[in-house]
C-alpha cells in the first residue's frame, strides 16, 4: 500500500514525488509514456527562475533523476482507472492494481490535433508534433508550423536553423507568444509568416507533400508546397476515465483550487491537468509541491 501514487511523470508530477518523498512518504510514479512531460519537446527553457538556459530534455532529465535518487518508485503503463476501496484508494494500470493510500493526478495535457482527413496516417511521415524531435528529419528542406503560441513561435526559430523556409501560419493578425520569442522571428529571414490562415487539408499520399491554405478574412484556398507540417495548436486535457472520482470542467479540466483538492478526499490534481490560468513550468512545479503536501497531510 502506497503512501502516495502520482499519476503523471511530467514537472508536476515528478516536483510532488520529491515533496512526498523528503516527507518520508513511500511513493510510487505512473507514467504512460515518457518521463518530463510537455516540456521535452521545448528547445530552450529561459524562464525558469535560477537556470538561465536548458534544454527541456536536460530539465526533466534533471528532475527525473532527483526523484529516483531520492526513491521514487516509476512504472510504466497507463493508469486506466481509480477506485474507492474500504481501506484506501486503488488504481488499476496496465492489468496491475495498486493499493494507495492518496493519489496525486498529474495528467498534463496531449497535443491537439488538427482533426483534418488523412492526418493519422501522414503522422510521423511529414506531420509532426514536435519539433525537437523531429526538426532534424527536415534538414535543408521547406517546413510549416501552424499556431501561434509559444510553441508554434520557438519551434519556428528552433527549425530556422536547418530548415531553408519555414512558414509560421497562424489564424489571427497577431501571435499569443511572448514579446521576447516574438522579436526574435525578424531576425530570421528564412521564417516566413502567414497570419490570418488555417490549414484546412493536407495533401500526399506516402508522405506530406503540401498543404491547403484558407485566408480567414476572404475564404480564398491556397496550396503551399512543404515538406513538413509542424502542428503546434496547443493542447488539450485526458481525464475523462477518472470522471468517476474527480468532477472535470466543461473542457475537461480538472476541478481544483490552489489547494489542488478534488472533490474527492486523498485525490489531488496537480499541473496542467488542474482547472487554472497559467500554465508554466514554474506553475507546474508549484502545483507539485503543493498537491504533494496536501497529500502527505492526509496520509498523515
Ligand atoms: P497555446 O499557448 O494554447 O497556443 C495555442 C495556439 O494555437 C494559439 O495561438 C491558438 O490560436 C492556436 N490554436 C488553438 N486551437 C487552434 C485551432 N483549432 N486551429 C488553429 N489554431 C489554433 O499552446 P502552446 O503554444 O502549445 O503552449 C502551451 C502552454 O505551454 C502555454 O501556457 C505556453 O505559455 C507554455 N509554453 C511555454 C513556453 C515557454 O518557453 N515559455 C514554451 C512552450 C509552451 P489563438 O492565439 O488564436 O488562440
């Protein structure tokens, strides 16, 4: 019987296993995929309060292993359910059921798709979600990136770099990126932005050979030759199979307060998962903690 189980191994994930761990609490880490979460596929983190610079893979790495080091049991498989039990809580993932005590939710979110046809089957052949990953299959070619976020304008300067074009399209007259990413695209003369456009139809068989460009103000469809597609148009939460004991708002976020209390006693909703304003490495970070205190209290 866990203490505490975190469903999750990105930064809030992993910052409550290091609180509920130096609280001297047994803790155990469900991770479906990878550990970091979001932030692996971030270029450069410049905004996080005394590291000047890192790559996003160097951040997580570094706190991944912090938690291991200090005892943090992970596994690997996706948590597919969660009970109420007489005697605590269970969760049950990857055919396995694991008694705890509390459980820390730390979901994040998963990109969001373009929903266009064919887009499944050209993904991992010219359609991509991220651009870290993916950026050096498109050396020397022409790439586009749709959104425009902070992800959308970093991926478009990350690729700027190797690419020979990148267009940057996004659907209003101004980007939602910080200033600071923002003044960085004038200096790129191979980045080539398309404002008030969609992407409404990808084109290729085997692989992306082009995409449809609809002019939001006049409707007018264009196709743009790329190899490449970078879908950067923000993310979207995965909580609907822990309905049964958290309560979700109407985009299917978490519902919890800064105290990151559910509805439900021992349950605990850290991070991007969590109903919130700002979503941030920092903000993350802090939900751990947090969560991951409440938690420790209530285990007692
Ligand atoms: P985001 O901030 O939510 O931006 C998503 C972008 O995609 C927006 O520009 C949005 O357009 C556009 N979009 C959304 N739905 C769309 C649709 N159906 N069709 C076309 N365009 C659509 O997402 P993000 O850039 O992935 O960032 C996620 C979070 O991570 C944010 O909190 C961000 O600040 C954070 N982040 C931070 C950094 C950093 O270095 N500080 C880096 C990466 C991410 P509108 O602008 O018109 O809404």
């Amino acid at each position: 019987m866990y203490d505490v189980v975190i469903i999750g191994a990105g930064t809030a994930g992993l910052s409550a296993a290091i609180y509920a761990k130096r609280a001297g609490k047994s803790v155990m880490v469900l991770e479906e995929a990878y550990y970091g979460g979001q932030i692996v596929n971030t270029p450069h983190v410049e905004n996080y309060p005394g590291i000047k610079e890192i790559s996003g893979f160097d951040f997580a790495t570094g706190i991944y292993e912090q938690a291991v080091e200090l005892g943090t049991e992970i596994v690997f498989a996706k948590a597919e359910e969660i009970r109420n039990t007489d005697t605590g809580k269970e969760i049950l993932a990857g055919g396995v059921t694991y008694p705890c005590k509390s459980i820390i939710l730390a979901t994040g979110s998963k990109n969001r798709p373009l929903g266009l046809e064919h887009e499944r089957e050209l993904t991992g052949k010219g359609i991509s979600y991220c651009a870290t990953c993916d950026g050096a299959f498109f050396k020397g070619k022409t790439v586009a990136v749709f959104g425009g976020g902070n992800t959308a304008v970093a991926d478009a300067l990350y690729l700027s770099d190797t690419c020979e074009t990148v267009y940057l399209i996004h659907r209003r007259n101004e980007f939602r990126a910080e200033k600071e990413l923002q003044q960085r695209l004038s200096g790129r003369k191979n980045i080539v932005s398309l404002m008030e456009k969609r992407v409404t139809a990808l084109f290729g068989n085997d692989s992306l050979t082009g995409i449809e460009i609809e002019d939001v103000v006049t409707g007018e469809k264009t196709e743009l030759k790329t190899d490449g597609l970078f879908v950067a148009i923000g993310r979207m939460p995965d909580n609907y199979r822990f309905e049964n004991v958290v309560e979700l708002d109407k985009n299917g976020y978490i519902m919890a307060g800064e105290d990151c209390k559910t509805k439900t006693g021992g349950i605990f909703a850290a991070g991007d998962c969590r109903t919130k304003q700002v979503r941030q490495l920092t903000t993350a970070a802090a939900d751990g903690a947090i969560a991951a205190l409440a938690a420790c209290e209530y285990v007692g």
